[in-house]
C-alpha cells in the first residue's frame, strides 16, 4: 500500500501570480459542484480563455489557490497554479532565444535598430 503521490508544499515559496495579473487557462474548468447556481459538470472556463487574478488564498495548508476574474464569461473561479500561464510576464521558450529579435541603440542617432541572430552572425 503506498500513501499516493506526494506534492510539495507550494505555500513555502512565493505566489507563482500577483493579484491584477493577467493569465490565461491551460485546462477546461469544470463545476464540481462548488460553483453555485451551475449544474455539476458544467464548464466554467475553457482553455484559452483569459482573466486576471483577484486574490490568493491556500488550500490544506500547501496550495496557493488564485482567485481568477474571467471578465468575458462573468465568472469568478479558484484555479490552481498549474492550470495558468501568466500573459504579463510570457515565457520564452527553451531553444527560442534564436529567434527573438533583440534591439541595439546606435550611437549616431540614438535610434533603435532591430537585430535577429542572422545580423549578429554576419
């Protein structure tokens, strides 16, 4: 007999989102019966759809559980951690940094001149 999985207890380092942040779903939320006047299995929130976090609350003691303003469907819904993506502070991809552009100020005109990897090489 095992004791399940085991998670870490995530309330001992910061909140992954601050609150007015805006994120975005990675998952299909659906009423487990806690949402009121919604029927059991009704889908609150779908993946894509985006809001911003109203508080940060804690679940048993070891869950930070984020309060999420989904302003477009008009719901209010606690999501954990794992099922969000902030858009104020996008992620860039392992293996993506070729391919975002940076920016070099000349020193003639004070302009700011884009520069990919291709004009760096050369």
């Amino acid at each position: 007999m095992g004791l399940g999985r085991e998670e870490e207890v995530e309330i001992r380092s910061a909140p992954r989102f601050m609150p007015g942040e805006k994120v975005q779903s990675t998952k299909h939320i659906k009423n487990d019966g806690t949402y009121p006047r919604r029927e059991i299995g009704d889908i609150l929130v779908r993946k894509g759809d985006v809001g911003y976090v109203r508080d940060i609350g804690t679940f048993l003691q070891q869950f930070y559980v984020y309060a999420v303003e989904f302003v477009d469907r008009g719901t209010i819904v606690g999501m954990r951690g794992r099922e969000l993506v902030s858009l104020d502070r996008p992620v860039v991809p392992a293996g993506a940094a070729d391919l975002v552009t940076s920016a070099a100020v000349t020193s003639d005109t004070d302009a700011v001149e884009p520069r990919t990897s291709e004009t760096v090489a050369s």
